[in-house]
C-alpha cells in the first residue's frame, strides 16, 4: 500500500502539486514570522544575551529591560557584600534625538556603560579595541546596518541632543526597529544627555565561580515590605524583556493570528486538493474495490499520500528557508531560526496535511465496484 501511494504520487505529482505549494507556503509564512518576531524582540534584550552578567538588579517589577527607571542609591549594596559577587557595574539608558547632516531627525536610544578591559556591558559582542574607542571623549558605537540611514560613516560628527558626538566605530548585532541603538561611555553619556547623569537603571552583577544565580539571587534580594529593586537572573530578564514586547506590544497578537490564518487556508487548499485528487481517480479506486482490497486499506492510501504531500512541503520549505536566511544575513535583517521553533514548524505542518488527508476521505464512499458499471 505505501508503495501504491508513493507510486500515485510520483504519476500524478500534477494533481498533488497545489497541496505541495499550500503546505509550502504555510509553512513558510509561519517560519518567516516567528524569525522576524525573534529577531525583533531580541534586539530588545540583545544588551542582555550579550554581557557577561549573571544577574541584573533593577526597579521594582520592571517589565523590560529598555524601561528601566533610575535606582535608589544603595540598590547594590547586598551584592557588594556578598561573598559569591565578583564584580558589580551601572548601566543605564537614554532616549535622544539625533539629527542627519541634512537636519532629519532620527530616534536613538543610548547605551551608558562601564567601558573599562573588565566591563560585563555587552562583553560578548565588544573587543577590547571597541571599548578603548569608546573611552575617547565624545566617541560613540552604532550598528554598521546604521550607517546608510544615518547617512554617516566612521569619524563623522553628528548631533544628539543638541551636542556633538563622533561615530567612532561600527559594530553588528546591536540594530533594532525603528530608531538606533547608540553605544557610549558614562562620560560620553552624560555630555550628550545630562538627564542621566546620577541615574543607575540597572546593575550587572558577576558571580565567582560555583556560586549558584538563582540562590544568590534571592540572598541579595530587597527583603523590605515594600521593596525598592528586583534581582533576575539573565536568561529570566531576557525571557522577560521579550516576553513582554510580544504579548504587550500587539504585534506578536498579529503574527499569530496571522500565521493561524495562514494554518487555515493551507489546510483547506490541502484537503481540497487531495479531495479532488481522490475524486480524479475514483474509477481506480473502484476498480481496487472490486479487487477485494477493503476501505481501510484505501484510507490508508489517501493517509499516506497526504503524509508524502506534507514531507515535500517540508523539504520545499526547508530550501526557501534557508534562502531567505541567507538573504536577511545579507540585508542585516534581524531574523532567528532556533533548533525549538523549526522542529515545531515540522511537526505543526506535518499535522495540517494529516488532518487534510483525514479530512479528505469522504469522496472514497463513492469508490464502489457498480461505478465500473456506469
């Protein structure tokens, strides 16, 4: 029977070709979203994926980590004496406008740091080289994708806030919607927006090694009634940060309903499809009647073929992923393909074409041996 199947489809791939392409490109606006949804909202927590911090003290309850608001001083004097601390270092943000050389404002939002050899503040996406840029007075870091909506290059001057500053350098891995992320140090910070001068929004703290996150976290936690901090570990913060800009911000309610739609309409092009498939070959299907071969076997068939229809959609929608990665690694477009999201994709678009084919068995009621006859 599997033989049976396969050898229908590879005869007539015609009448199954429009269930590949439904599959095809279900799938591939469902992965192409949640790339593009990943990749967005993962720069918004790219400051935290890429330093080398444990833990992250901040204001109460913060919900993300780019709308901290300014520390209490001695929010981090539990992690000072702790044992297990090895290092603890400000870190703060600010939003500026900067203007082009031909006067268009563009937003900013800028990164104040500790720029010093030791510094965790995007430590795993920094070299040495970088930060001592960045101890220059006035100098700052932006995204190398920036630079042609900037209409910059390095060593140009531009203006934020009404000051000058210098592009230093250009990094990657730091782009994010809409406006630009801008590296600076404390100093530099401080000249370009003096609103922050004496803020602290967070704290990144490094532990020693074989101290655990998790209870040093709840040891140097504020235990006051009314607590003035929250400490998070740096995945919990990042989970969190990303978390909220997708359920809160409305565009991840889009794209799911988007990429159910999307199951939808895949689903009744895919069952519409095999049933006409079906319908097309009733007189074959009799004919196996009449050969004593029972309607289980032939819903077997039809199960089977829609499995066949699902596995070449996978493999179509493998190939065009793969060139749409390659095409937003070349355009710098923020896009992720976690090993968890594509094996669900799997699953998910193999379940659309077995429930297609399930849907489509009723036409095999009219495979009857008397319709030879007519």
């Amino acid at each position: 029977m599997i033989s049976l199947a396969r050898a229908t489809l590879a005869h007539e791939w015609r009448r199954y070709l429009a269930a590949v392409l439904a599959i095809t490109f279900a799938g591939l606006l469902i992965v192409v979203q949640l790339a593009l949804l990943l990749g967005l909202f993962g720069s918004v927590a790219v400051v935290v994926d890429r330093s080398g911090a444990d833990l992250w003290i901040g204001f109460r309850n913060t919900q993300s980590v780019d709308l901290g608001r300014a520390l209490v001083r001695g929010s981090d004097a539990l992690a000072w004496s702790h044992p297990g601390v090895d290092r603890v270092e400000g870190y703060t943000t600010a939003y500026g406008d900067l203007r082009r050389a031909d006067g268009v404002p563009v937003s900013v939002l800028l990164h104040a740091m500790d720029v010093s050899r030791a510094g965790l503040a995007f430590s795993g996406l920094l070299t040495q080289d970088e930060r001592a840029l960045l101890r220059e007075p006035n100098a700052i870091l932006i995204d190398a994708a920036d630079m042609r909506k900037l209409g910059a290059r390095v060593g140009t001057m531009v203006e934020i806030n009404g000051r000058r500053a210098r592009i230093a350098g250009v990094i990657e891995g730091i782009r994010t919607v809409g406006g630009v992320n801008v590296l600076a140090s404390f100093a530099t910070a401080r000249y370009l927006a003096p609103d922050i001068a004496d803020q602290i929004a967070f704290y990144l703290v490094r532990l020693k090694p074989g101290f655990d996150p998790l209870a040093v976290s709840a040891e140097i936690a504020d235990k006051a009634r009314f607590p003035r901090y929250s400490v998070w570990t740096a995945p919990a913060l990042s989970m969190q940060s990303q978390a909220y800009w997708l359920l809160e911000s409305g565009s991840g309610i889009g794209s799911g309903f988007a990429s159910l739609l999307a199951l939808v309409v895949g689903m009744v092009i895919t069952s519409q499809t095999l049933s006409g498939a079906i319908l097309a070959s009733i007189k074959e299907f009799a004919a196996l009647r009449a050969l004593g071969v029972s309607r289980k076997s032939l819903r077997a068939i039809v199960v089977e073929q829609s499995l066949w229809v699902g596995v070449s959609g996978l493999i179509v929608t493998g190939l065009l992923t793969l060139a749409i990665a390659w095409l937003g690694d070349t355009l710098r477009i923020a896009m992720r393909f976690p090993a968890w999201m594509l094996a669900g994709a799997c699953v998910l678009l193999l379940a659309i074409s077995m429930v297609s084919g399930l849907l489509a068995l009723r036409p095999l009621g009219r495979a009857d041996p008397a319709a030879l006859l007519r």
